[in-house]
C-alpha cells in the first residue's frame, strides 16, 4: 500500500460511513433479515462444501459486535458534555468501532511480528520440513516486509490526521 494519505483515509472513512448508514437498525425489515439470513446460509454451506476450514468474516464480525461494547466499558471512559447534549459510553458505535479497531490493530501486528519472528512457511519441501516453528529465513523475510508495511500504514495514518489538527 502507498503511503496513507488524505485521499486513502477519506476513501475508508466513506465505505465504513456508508456501511454504518445501511445497518441502521430503524430501516432493517424482515425482508432485510430473511435475505441476510439466506444469504449467511449460503454462504456457510458453500464454505463447508470447500472445506469448512478458515474464518468466516461475517461470524468474526458479529462475534466482534458483541464483545466490543464490553471491552469498550473496560477500557474506555463515559464521556458526558451537558451543555452540547452530547455523551459517549459503551453502547456508542464511536466507542464500539475504536475498540475494533484497537482489536484489529492489535492483532495485525501481534500476528504479523510473530510470523516474522517464526519464520512463518508453508512449504514443508523446504529444509525445515514440517517442524514448528519452521524459522525460514525466507518466510521471515517475507513477513517483515509485511509487517514493516502494516505498521508504517498506522503510522501515516496517525501523522496524516495530526497534520490536520493543524489546518
């Protein structure tokens, strides 16, 4: 990924924003929830018929959905400005989506650095065979480039957005 830049964080921003729109709970009908519910089914099935293996993304975002309002009450603080009106808590999706994010920050780097540090391959005709960790200097190679790519991504995105303050 190039470097974050305004244009990069504006264009997530707007696929999240426009996500958050359509999940208004107010404007789901049961038409809604029979053809997610159809559509999850199929979905399962197609992936057990591959294989039934790996993360299915729309299960991790539910499970998601619900742990992170109560991480959100752990970690993060009840905010209440009286004279706006305006108060923040748990049950926030602002709350809700930082604390995702906090999880998926998390786990990308704590993943990735552990790959580079294991060596992380799937190739067992390489001279490690199948032993764990494998320590391939190849795939520790590898996964540093990724890694290094992750977290200057966070970076760029942080220095971006303090850049901003100053406009």
């Amino acid at each position: 990924m190039d470097k974050m830049n305004q244009d990069t964080i504006l264009h997530f921003y707007r696929i999240l924003e426009n996500s958050l729109l359509e999940s208004d709970i107010s404007k789901i009908n049961e038409e809604d929830i029979d053809a997610w519910s159809q559509s999850f089914k199929k979905v399962v099935r197609e992936s057990k018929e591959k294989s039934g293996k790996g993360v299915f993304v729309p299960f991790l975002m539910w499970r998601l959905g619900e742990i992170s309002p109560v991480e959100a009450s752990k970690y993060l603080v009840n905010r209440k400005q009286d004279e706006c009106r305006v108060s923040y808590d748990h049950n926030n999706v602002e709350y809700i989506i930082w604390v995702m994010a906090l999880m998926f920050m998390s786990w990308s780097v704590t993943n990735l650095k552990r790959k580079t540090q294991n060596g992380h391959c799937q190739n067992i005709d390489h001279p490690h065979g199948d032993t764990n960790p494998r320590l391939c200097q190849e795939g520790t190679k590898f996964h540093q480039v990724l890694y290094n790519e992750c977290v200057k991504t966070f970076k760029d995105l942080l220095i971006d957005s303090n850049s901003e303050k100053d406009h």
